[in-house]
C-alpha cells in the first residue's frame, strides 16, 4: 500500500500516551494494527490505536514520541503500514533503561523488576519497539520514563530444543506475551530495583522442552516432562497470533496419576517454575470441602477469582494462573456415586466443571490434577477441554532410578561424605519398582546406619566425636539399608514366600525337575514374547505334595522385579466383598510393575468351597476368572501361577479354561523315589535308609513330600535304635504304606 500524508498531532488524553500507541481516527480504515512514520529523515515504527476525538488526516503522539521521533505538532509525516516477520521479528529479551520521570515523584522505595517485567509485557504485548525509543510506563501508580536499549531476537530454532546459535540483536521487534524485559536503572538515578537477577539462559528454559531436571531435583520423569511440554504448553511458548491464527486452544488441565512416592506433587510443582508463571496456587482435595452449604462452592470459586480479574482487566494478555489439586479424587468423585450423602461433592464437581471449561471460559488458567485413584473421578471431568492431558507417572526405570540416587547423594559427593565403594549404577540395578520416594528414604535410611556407627551408647547416648569426622557412608550401609529398612510397596517381599520354600526344594524324582523346567519355560516366555504379555499356569496335585513350594521357588527363580502371594490366610474373616477387593488390589498393584509375578495360592481356600451341600463364593469365583483373563496394560507383562488341590472342582466351575496351561504335580508313588527323598534331606544315616529302602521296596507308596517331612521329624526325635521302626510305623498309619494301598494319580 501507497504510503499517506498526515499532520502530527498532540495525544488527545493522558490514558493514551501511556499506551505507547500512536493515534488515529476511527475512520482511518487503511490502516494496519503497525505502521512506518517517516518524517523528512527517518523512519520509525508505531503500533496504532483509533479514539473518536482525532481529527481524521492527523495522527496524534505522546510528547514521549515527539520527542524520539523529532516531530513538532503539525508537521507532514508519511504514514504507511508496516508487516513484521514473526520468524526473525520477535523480542526474546529487551534491555530497558529506567528512570522516575519526574524528579519530584522520586523516593526511595523498592521496586521489584520481576514483577515490574511481568506488567510491562502484560501492557505492552504485542506493540512494537525500536532500540533508543522513549516511553512512559505507569507501574504502582508512579510514572517511569523508559528507554530502549537493547533488543535480541527470538531464535525460531529454540521451539525445535536446538539452542546452540547465538540471538541475533535487531533494531525493530515485536514484544509477545513470553519476551523476557530486563530492567536496569538509569546511571544517575536513584530507584532502587530488586529482583531476581535474570539471566539468557533461564529464558531459554521456558521454551526448550530439554532442560536439566536434575538441578530442579527431578529424576526419571524426563519423557513424561517431554510429552506433558508436547500437550499443555508448546501453544504458549508461540506468538499469541500465530496460535491464533490456526484456531487453536490452550490446554486448560492436566491430570497425573501413578502409584504413591513417583514425584507427581514435586513435578506439578516445577512446571510453574518451568513455565515462569506467578507461584502456583496448591490446594489439597479435601481443604476445599466445608460442612456449611455453598460454603466448599465458594471456596472453589475463591481460587479462580485472580485468573477472571485479570481477564478482565488485560484480556489476552493476561499472564498464566496455575491451580494444582492434590489428591484431586477426594472432591471430584463420580456424581452420583455417593449414596446417601448430602450431594455437596456433586455441586463441587460442578463447580469445578463450570469455571474450567464453562459458558464463560477462562483462557488464562492451567489446572493441574493428581491423583493415585484415577477411577474414581468423575469422568466429565477427564474430557478434552478440561483435564485433557493424561499422564501416568510410574516407577522409575533403572535409568530414572540412577538419576534420583545422584539427585539425593548429590551433597554427600560434593563434601566428601559418601564412599568410593558406593556405585550408584549397582544401587538402581538392585532397587528394582522402587518409587522415588522410597529412593530417598533409601539414602535417609543409610545415612542414618552411617551415623549409628559413632554414636557411643553407655549410661547416655553421646556422639564420638573422634571417629564423626571421618563420617562416610558406604556400600554396605546401603546393602544393610535395602535388605532390612525400606522394601518397596510395588516390589517383593522375600519374607513373603520365604515361609513356604525354608526347607529348600527336594528333588526327589523326575516328576519335580519336570514342573521346575516348565516354570522356567513360562517365566522365559512372560519375559520374552511380546504375543503372550499375561501367561497363567495352574499346579494341581494331591495336597501336601509341594504345590505351594514349587510355585514359590518358581516365582523366586524368576527374579521379576514385583511378585506377590494372594493367599487365603491373609484374607481370613474378610467378607466376600472386601475378599474380591484385596485379590482385585494385588492385581492392580501387579499392573504397575513392568514384569509381574502373581501367585493364586490353594484357590479352593480362597473361594471357600466345601463339599458339603457344595457351597462356595460365587462372588470371588466371578473375580478370579475376570482377573485371570484380563491382559495387563500396554508394555507390562504379568505371570499368574495358582494352586489348587481340587482340580474336578475348578473344571466345574469352568476355572481351568482361564489357565494357559496345568503342570500336574504328584505324590511320592514308588520307593525308589522315597529312599532318593531321604538322601537328600540326610535326616537318616546310610544304614537306616537301607534298611527303609529294604522294606519299601515292591509296596505300593502313596504320600506327599510335605507330609513325608512331617513323619521324618517325628521319627527322629526317637532313640536311634527305634528312628527306623517308628517311621515305616507312621508311614502305616498315615495310610502311605501297604500293598492293599490303591494309587490314583
């Protein structure tokens, strides 16, 4: 477009010349937000404003302006329209000179630059500036005289993580709501400034998705970072006309959800630092509920009033307002879901629902929801448009876990105080599923065994100073630490199925070795196919024949990072119900871990069948089979070994089709068999085995290696000369000896 002459005029009120606007008449329509004002030298940049009392053909400025631009009231300019080129023509930092405009306004007050920058891009965003231009900035209702002294540009690289160029400094840039405004008094004057000191870099970290989570006290959540930066805030790291232009939203919420301790409360947290966001406001799910009606309403209102004033007030300029809600499941339940209670979770809810994504809808806001039940949340709640995002912030893999460690030993090494012994790399191999949390208490736990070592405990406790100051925590203060202090909730607890396998396994034929071989086989597959993620597998055999000891050894063979025993003497006296819920939550727990090991033990018990009538729970028969079938989420992979003595009962109730495959595990049938178990438990000398050898020998045998245990410790309480009498004795009575005994395998 042509360029047009028009006449400079004064700036028609004060409001507008602290606009830092040129300004035009409404009727001017040819007119761009930006134009090019060329008086008879120079050109300069203005961003325009229309206001009814200008005279059309004059353009009006602030004596600020007349006096940068060299204009007098009247003079003939050329005003055209001028276009910025938003790839190389936006500010990434500007360097403002400030002075008190007046010298008697001055005081000594102290004025926080921070927030100072805050208000300046808020009142400024999206206006042109030129180095060396004057403008006049009202901040705390006092007048500042500003001067430009500096602009870089913003690097289209960096949206891409790729900072290593260095900003190119221009002339002419456009200042966006994410520019960084750094303020530097006047030589002479004598505002006194405070705040923090910025620098380049902590620009950069605003957009660059790659940053150093370590120094923030992160670890292991450097994808999970990544993808939540993807979603939620890539759109505004970009010039507000841009996301404009292609119509697109911001993310308004975030829900992190994970098992207990994995850094959802610590991440939430670091997001408004990342972001440069005023401080987050934090609120604990249950501090908004109060017993007066309207009153939990209120207080969810309360949080947002800040947010819609400042919409308000700046409109699209309004800066970012972070809510974080932990433990969000305690106020947004299911509607509905509650019965009997007097409705106020649902009004919350709806409260909640209105003002994030509502009729009136808030652009300004990010709210951030956590919790470790996203089940129970109501689901309007979870749709795109509210709490979109979705992340699951798990267990910590050997990487993750490696940086947590050097995050929490991080001032041990640097004065000194840990071991060379300690090897961090050893420490996450050996800390399989556990949570960040449980990392830390890891470290507390071996600092604490460290410093036991010089504490002398006499009459009173008192530290041995001679021997503190040479206080290092070593390897084994961690090893000592891992085995007996911290084990992790979504781990293994070796004491667990310790019990069942204490006296070993006893190989005592080919029918055990055969049973261990196919475990392995299954554990191998559950590691390695990508096509069976959940592989079950069923012992059955006469009791007392090991079952329970072969899948424990099994289960413990397999060295899988999670392996949990849901066994029917933890659930005794649980009602049917809560009996469903304590198998369901071993389950889910299972579901966490990448590599699971669930052991189904004596299922029989656990569906309290007894023959009589024949009754059982239907209920925890339903459970089972449904849990048995469900495949594990995406990427973990679950192996199910159950138990059971009473196979034609589970064929009944149609329990051995959700079984991949049965191994039969049988009784001690033959003698030879029998002598091989008593070798190898050397309860007996050779002459005695002889002679029970001898007397096996050709009968039929019938007996479970638990129960075969039982009778040896019996019969060697006895008088040597009668060990061997008593137990072929007890062998008789048990019924597992005789040739009338009928074998059915």
């Amino acid at each position: 477009m042509a360029g047009r002459t028009m006449q400079a005029a004064r700036c028609p009120t004060d409001e507008l010349s602290l606009t830092n606007c040129a300004v035009i008449s409404e009727k001017e329509q040819q007119f761009d937000q930006h134009v090019t004002v060329r008086n008879l030298t120079h050109k300069y940049v203005f961003t325009v404003k229309t206001h009814p009392s200008v005279v059309p053909g004059t353009i009006a400025f602030s004596l600020p302006q007349r006096k940068w631009a060299g204009l007098s009231i009247g003079q003939e300019v050329e005003v055209t329209n001028y276009k910025f080129d938003k790839s190389k023509q936006c500010v990434s930092a500007m360097t403002v000179e400030i002075d008190f405009l007046q010298k008697k306004n001055v005081d000594s007050n102290p004025y926080d630059s921070d927030k100072m920058a805050a208000e300046f891009v808020q009142h400024f965003n999206n206006q042109a500036f030129s180095v060396g231009q004057q403008l006049v900035f009202n901040f705390c209702d006092k007048l500042f005289g500003l001067l430009i002294k500096d602009i870089e540009a913003m690097d289209p690289s960096i949206l891409k993580g790729d900072h290593a160029g260095k900003k190119p400094k221009i002339e002419i840039a456009l200042l966006l709501g994410n520019s960084q405004v750094i303020f530097e008094k006047a030589e002479s004057s004598s505002l006194t400034l405070v705040g923090k000191a910025k620098t380049r870099e902590s620009r950069q970290s605003i957009i660059s998705p790659d940053w150093n989570f370590e120094r923030m006290g992160i670890g292991g959540l450097d994808k999970e970072f990544s993808d939540i930066f993807r979603r939620a805030f890539a759109s505004r790291v970009f010039p507000p006309d841009i996301v404009e232009q292609m119509g697109c939203k911001h993310v308004k919420g975030i829900l992190l959800f994970g098992p207990p301790g994995c850094g959802k409360t610590l991440m939430a947290r670091q997001i408004g630092k990342m972001l440069k966001a005023r401080e987050p406001k934090i609120v604990n799910g249950p501090e908004i509920l109060n017993k007066y009606v309207g009153e939990s309403e209120a207080n969810i209102r309360k949080l947002f009033a800040d947010a819609e004033d400042e919409q308000k007030r700046l409109g699209a300029n309004s800066g970012l307002h972070i809510i974080i809600f932990d433990e969000i499941d305690a106020i947004c339940k299911q509607r509905g879901s509650m019965a009997g209670s007097t409705g106020v979770h649902d009004t919350v809810v709806n409260q909640l629902l209105s003002k994030i994504d509502g009729v009136e809808q808030l652009n300004n806001i990010l709210v951030i929801g956590m919790t470790n039940r996203p089940d129970l949340i109501d689901e309007a709640l979870m749709r795109p448009g509210r709490l979109e995002v979705k992340m699951e912030i798990g267990l910590p893999d050997e990487k993750g876990r490696v940086q947590i460690l050097n995050i929490h030993t991080a001032k041990m090494r640097q004065f000194n105080l840990l071991a060379g012994d300690v090897d961090v790399k050893e420490l996450a191999v050996e800390t399989k599923n556990y949570s960040g949390a449980e990392l830390e208490g890891l470290v507390r736990a071996a600092q604490s065994t460290a410093m036991n070592r010089h504490i002398k405990a006499s009459a009173t406790v008192e530290v041995d100073m001679e021997t503190a100051e040479k206080l290092q925590v070593h390897r084994h203060d961690f090893l000592a630490s891992l085995n007996n202090d911290i084990k992790p909730a979504f781990g293994t607890n070796q004491e667990d199925y310790a019990s069942y396998i204490m006296n070993g396994i006893i190989r005592w034929g080919d029918p055990v070795s055969a049973a261990l071989e196919d475990g392995e086989l299954l554990v191998q597959q559950t590691k390695n196919s990508d096509r069976t993620p959940l592989v079950s597998v069923l012992l059955e055999g006469p009791p007392n024949s090991g079952k329970t000891a072969l899948a424990a050894k099994i289960s413990e063979d397999s060295q899988f990072p999670f392996i949990k025993i849901c066994s029917p003497d933890k659930m005794i006296g649980h009602s049917e119900i809560a009996k469903c819920q304590a198998i369901k939550k071993i389950f889910e727990d299972a579901y966490k871990s990448q590599l699971s090991c669930v052991v189904v033990d004596d299922i029989e018990r656990l569906l309290d069948y007894v023959p009589i009538g024949p009754r059982f729970s239907n209920l925890v028969l339903q459970a089972l089979l449904v849990l048995l079938k469900k495949p594990p989420p995406k990427g973990r992979k679950l192996l199910i070994i159950g138990t059971t003595s009473r196979k034609d009962v589970l064929q009944e109730m149609e329990m051995l089709d959700a079984f991949s495959t049965t191994i039969h595990i049988p009784n001690i049938s033959r003698g030879e068999q029998l002598v091989e178990a008593l070798e190898l438990l050397g309860s007996f000398q050779e002459k005695e085995r002889a002679s029970i050898a001898k007397a096996v020998k050709g009968q039929n045998l019938w007996i479970g290696i638990k129960k075969l245990l039982m009778l040896i410790e019996m019969a060697v309480q006895m008088d040597p000369d009668y060990r061997v009498t008593k137990f072929l004795s007890l062998l008789r009575d048990e019924g597992a000896l005789g040739s009338d005994k009928v074998m059915s395998i």
